[in-house]
C-alpha cells in the first residue's frame, strides 16, 4: 500500500500516464492491470523497456513474453528492484510494481533510482528473437499434446 491506496490500480494508473516512456525493472511481471497498460503504451507508440532476469522471463505467471510480442523492448541482465519509470522520472518502486498484493512506494531519492535503472538496463542484453521464432521456441518446448 501507498498512502492507503492498494498497488495494483496505482501502478496501472501511473503507467497510463506515460506520454513517450516507460522503463520497468524486476523480476516478475504478474499484474494483470499492468500489464494491459503497459500493452496499451505499446499500442499508442510509447516506447516501452522491460527490464528483468534471464531466469525469469519465461515465468509462465508472467507478462514478459505477452507484452514482448505487442512490441515493447525486452531486456534480460540484473535489474536490483522493483522499479516503475515514466517519462525520465522513477516514481514507484517496490514488489508491488510487478507482483499484485505487494508494496508499493515512491523512491527515496529518484534521481538516483534512475540512475541504478538506467545503468541495469545499459549492461543488459535486448531480446532481438523475431515474434515468429519466439513463438516457434514456445511450441517446441510446450508439452506434446496427444490425439
């Protein structure tokens, strides 16, 4: 909770404020309301940076792929917090940010949790799979269904 006010509709609402960029940093992207702003951002031509860990981007609770194939920029390498930036300036941080249920706050000193952001997301590897080979891989690797 921030101020009272529950996470989830909090963190959508600040990302459906974004007007050119959104950067978001974490490991795991399970919000549903979100994750459909997020989507949205896409869509209007916002550029969209998700920032999160190898190891989890294939979570299958999570948005990473979903939000990857609508056409944000997926980023896989270190990132340290839960962090929401809009527009140049971090304003939430916290599990909350990607988790429902969890806290949310505002960070200490922004300026600096940009910083950190900025730096995570610099020494990061972008996912540059094609949808198509994405999609590919996830066939390949689902469970074989019998007739």
């Amino acid at each position: 909770m921030l101020g009272g006010v529950a996470a989830q509709p909090l963190v959508s609402t600040v990302a459906a404020s974004a007007r050119q960029e959104i950067i978001w940093a974490g490991s795991y992207l399970r919000d549903p309301l979100l994750a459909e702003a997020l989507r949205r951002k896409v869509l209007e031509g916002v550029n969209v940076y998700l920032l999160t860990s190898p190891y989890t981007y294939l979570d299958p609770q999570s948005y990473f792929l979903t939000l990857y194939l609508a056409g944000a920029h997926l980023y896989l390498g270190a990132p340290q917090k839960y962090v929401l930036v809009v527009d140049g300036v971090a304003r939430l941080e916290g599990r909350g940010v990607g988790v429902p249920g969890e806290s949310v706050r505002a960070p200490r000193s922004p300026a600096a949790t940009l910083r950190e952001v900025q730096e995570a997301l610099a020494k990061a590897q972008r996912l540059t799979a094609s949808p198509t080979e994405v999609v590919h891989e996830l066939l390949r690797r689902s469970p074989k269904r019998r007739p």
